[in-house]
C-alpha cells in the first residue's frame, strides 16, 4: 500500500471516527428495534390473554410493587451520592434522590439524545465547579456497581434453580459467583484508584438495589396471580436487564419481552403472565420518572443552555 494510499486511509478513519449520529436518527433507530422485538414477541404469545392478565391485576400488590421500585431508586441515590463525594461533592440525600428523578426524566423525554446521565454532569459541574471527566468515571463507576449486582444475583438465582445443564456449568456459576466482586474490586483498583474507598459500601448498595427491584418483580407476579415457578420469572428478570443495558430500545421496551420468551424455551413458565410481568414494570419505571417534573434540582441558569448545545453536538 503506498503512502498517500495510506494517509487517505487514515484520514477516514478520522473522519468517521469525528462524525456522530443525530438524535433524530438514535430515536427512530430506538423506535424502530423497539417495534420489531414487539411485533416479533407478539407472534409468539396469546396477545389477547396477555391483556386479560394485565387488566385483572391486584392493584394492591401493584401498588406495593411501585413503592420498592422506587425504594430501589432511592438506593442508587444514595450509591451515587457515596461515589460523588470522592470527588470532594458534598450534597443532601434529597438532593441526589431529585437528581436522580430529574434524571430519569431526561431518559424519557431525551430517548434519541444524550439522556440524563449529561444533565448529571453538567449540573453537577456548574454547581460544584468539578471536572465533567471525573463527574463521568463516578457515573460509570455507578452503573458497573449496577452491573456487578444484576450478574451477581442472577448467578446466586441460577444456582439455587434446578437448571437443565451440564453440572460442570454449575461449577463454572459457582465460581464465577465467587470471584466476581474480587475481580471488580481489583479492576476498579487499577483503572480507577481515586474510587476504592467506597467500593464495600457502594457495592452493597448495588445488590440492595438489584434486590429490591426482584422484590418488585415479585409483588407484580403476585399481582398478576402467578401460581408457581417464582425463580424462574426473577431470573430471567435479571438477565433481561443486564440485556437492557445496550442502548437499542425505547427504555428496554422489547428487549426484555424477547429475553423473556427466547428464554421460555429453556425454563418453564408462561409467557403471558412473563410478558405481562415486563410490560408493567416499564409502565412503572416510566410513570416513576413523571416525578422529575416535579423535583427539579436547583440548577445555574447555563444549564438548560449547555444541556441543549451537548445535544445538538451528539
């Protein structure tokens, strides 16, 4: 290859790496894989008895499932509270729990855009003068610790479930159960060492909060009459979160309901009452982020202004 050849090679690789998506392209993409996973799940399950089940819930149980999703939100709060204040942010609990909602809301209304991890940051550096890189390692750190607890309770869940496979693959969940958090405590030393002071702490905020969104899983199978196979629905209620992660749907809309039924084929279960299990617990984590309207942090003026320029630019 000749060395203009070559240069021109590296220019585009330039080029594409500086050339960003606009929100309006993310959005309709989002839209889009949201629309297919849906329509593909609903060839596969009795739609109609899906909104029967749905609609005769116990709304006790319901309202008990909304309240520990919440209680869970409060927890990551609090985690992402410890975690800023290893940068030296001192703030209130309400403080960070009005973030918090605030910033769920962004994720609601900004689907296409930068969401509300970019409002966390820019508010967080405008009010306590902080460097936004050091705002984004807290934030990320925050949803590994997020991470590490879904991985962790899901192998603890597939380890006390009878599952149909090999016993040298119970071994390898054994051990990966084991050595998860040691591994991730020794990462997080290396890679981000100004963060290890609150890794105990913030990490046992991260399996309480998993915990407390399976309790959520379970008050909304009780309300939907679940008869059996409790476990079954957690786990994959788990694994369809930690899919939710990647970005490629509306709020996890259709991606959870194509775990649910791909994985009806290896545990047994219904796949009504599992889709009817997923599609309420996005309506709950959506009618939950309404409460951002109401919250709002205080903010400097420039927020909304910088805010609104950051996604214009992604």
């Amino acid at each position: 290859m000749s060395k203009s050849t070559g240069r021109n090679l590296i220019s585009w690789i330039s080029q594409l790496k500086s050339w960003k998506v606009p929100p309006s392209i993310k959005l309709f993409l989002k839209i889009s894989i949201s629309g297919l996973a849906i329509y593909l799940t609903a060839k596969k399950i009795d739609v109609k008895e899906a909104i029967h089940i749905i609609t005769e819930c116990n709304i006790y149980w319901l309202i008990l499932g909304v309240f520990t999703f919440n209680l869970s939100q409060w927890i990551s709060a609090v985690r992402l509270k410890n975690l800023l204040e290893e940068l030296g942010i001192q703030a209130s609990y309400w403080f960070h729990i009005k973030l918090f909602y605030f910033g769920m809301l962004y994720n609601i209304i900004l689907p296409g855009g930068i969401g509300g991890d970019a409002y966390k940051v820019i508010l967080l550096k405008n009010q306590f003068n902080k460097r936004a890189r050091d705002i984004l390692k807290a934030l990320f750190l925050d949803r590994l610790s997020g991470l590490a607890g879904l991985i962790f309770l899901a192998l603890i869940l597939a380890l006390i479930i009878d599952m149909p496979w090999n016993p040298h693959l119970n071994t390898l969940t054994l051990a990966l159960s084991i050595l998860i958090y040691p591994g991730y405590f020794l990462a997080n030393k290396l890679i981000f060492p100004s963060f290890t002071k609150s890794f105990l702490f913030v990490n046992i905020l991260g399996i309480l909060m998993q915990g407390t969104q399976i309790i959520c899983a379970y008050c909304i199978l009780l309300s939907l009459g679940a008869e059996n196979n409790y476990l079954s629905y957690l786990l994959v209620f788990l694994l369809s979160s930690i899919a939710t992660i990647i970005p490629l749907t509306l709020g996890g809309l259709g991606m959870r309901e194509l775990v649910f039924i791909y994985a009806a084929d290896f545990l047994i279960f219904d796949k009504e009452i599992a889709i009817a299990l997923s599609l309420l617990f996005f309506l709950i984590t959506a009618a939950s982020s309404l409460l951002g309207i109401f919250v709002n942090p205080k903010t400097k003026e420039n927020t909304a202004h910088e805010l609104h320029t950051s996604q214009q630019q992604h």
